[in-house]
C-alpha cells in the first residue's frame, strides 16, 4: 500500500516508489518486490496496470482477497485515495501506524518483513517446516528456530558466525558465546554447538531471524509465527 500511494499520490514510478520503502523499511528492495508480486500472484507488468486509476478497484479487491486480517484498513487506505493529497496523506501515517499483527493470526517472516513488532509483541506459537511449537517468549522462539535450522541441515559451522540484522560488530548466532567485539555483551544460550544471543527486543528478534533466513538461503515462508 506505501508502493500504491507513492505512485497514485506522490506520482513516482513503481521502481522508485519500490526503492523508497525498502530504504524506509531497511530491507531490500527485492522484498518488497516479492510483496506485490508473487504473494499476490503478479507479475510487475500486471501490478503497473493495476496501478492505474481506473484499475484501482481491482487492485483493491486482491488485496482484500489476500489479506482478510486487514480489510478495514485497506478498504479506509483505498478510500483516502480519492480524497484531497492531505487527508491521503494522513490516512496513509495513520494506516502505517494501525497495520499491526492480529493475536492468534499467523504470520510468515516474509511478511512480518512489513509488520513493526512492539515491546508487548509476545510470540504464542511457532510453525517451522510442517512442526509446530508452542512458545512461551521470544528465547524460546528463537532456540527452536535455531534447533529447526539445525536438524534440517540449513545452519552449520561453515556458515557461522552470522551478524546479527545491523551487520555491525554483534553476532546473533555464533560458536563461542562472544561477538565479534568481544566488549560488547549478550545473554547467551547454547544450541547444539552454537551460541545464539537472545538480548533483543522484539522488533530486533524479528529483524534476526529474517536476517538468517536471507543468509542461509531458507524460504522465508518455511517459517511462521503467531502471538498472543
């Protein structure tokens, strides 16, 4: 929907209206890509013509079609659409910050990639493959994601360590219980022979787990997620 209001709205072509939310959402612009078109079953060419005006009432309906969870806030989104650049504009802030999880829904990585998690995110239940687990925090989760990746041969040593999401001078899987700065701290826990550090919030645990998945070249909807 940011892309949808980038080009109608702000008159932008869809490639630039594309690199603009992966900038703003810190992810890459293939992410997004992957958003409008093969979770929706497009093709970029098909998705250009959706995004002319006269089409948009189409556009409109697949996305109701594909994302039930949030009907309200895109039939006000598509709404605002034919109103004055302001008050578009201020649906658009207010959609962004109303399009949230729903509790009890699951949700792949890929697309809580457009979700911000908030400090009261706690995850309920995890699907890795075809196994389901119940979770009882954000640990837990990630111990099981981590054990999943294990046993199914996607994380080994030859791939360790992997950086945390910042890919700064923090690891989140390693295996020694340390960073690469090895004065930075964590809260270590130990998985098999890896390390992995469980000092994050929320938002940043997310941000961790799509960051391996990318890395170890797992499909991102292999993993899925449900909160409280």
């Amino acid at each position: 929907m940011e892309v949808i209001f980038l080009v109608t709205k702000r008159h932008y072509s869809r490639n630039e209206a594309t690199n603009l939310v992966a900038r703003k959402r810190t992810i890459t612009t293939q992410s997004v890509i992957d958003k409008y078109c093969r979770q929706l079953g497009k093709k970029a060419h098909d998705i250009d013509i959706l995004l002319d005006v006269d089409r948009l009432n189409e556009l409109l309906q697949l996305l109701k079609r594909k994302f039930p969870a949030h009907h309200q806030v895109i039939h006000q989104f598509f709404q605002s659409l034919n109103e004055e650049a302001t008050n578009s504009t201020e649906t658009m802030e207010k959609m962004q910050s109303t399009l949230n999880y729903v509790p009890g829904n699951e949700y792949t990585l890929l697309e809580l990639e457009g979700i911000t998690l908030g400090k009261c995110a706690k995850p309920k239940k995890l699907r890795a493959g075809n196994t389901e687990y119940h979770i009882s925090n954000w640990t837990d989760l990630c111990i099981r994601v981590v054990q999943w990746l294990i046993d199914q041969s996607y994380l080994t040593t030859s791939e360790t360590p992997i950086y945390n999401h910042a890919n700064g001078d923090k690891y989140f899987i390693n295996t020694r219980p340390e960073h690469k700065n090895v004065l930075r701290d964590g809260v270590w826990k130990s998985v098999g022979s890896f390390y992995i550090d469980t000092k994050y919030n929320a938002e940043a645990h997310k941000k961790n787990l799509i960051h391996t998945v990318q890395v170890l070249n797992v499909v991102a909807n292999d993993i899925a997620i449900s909160f409280r």
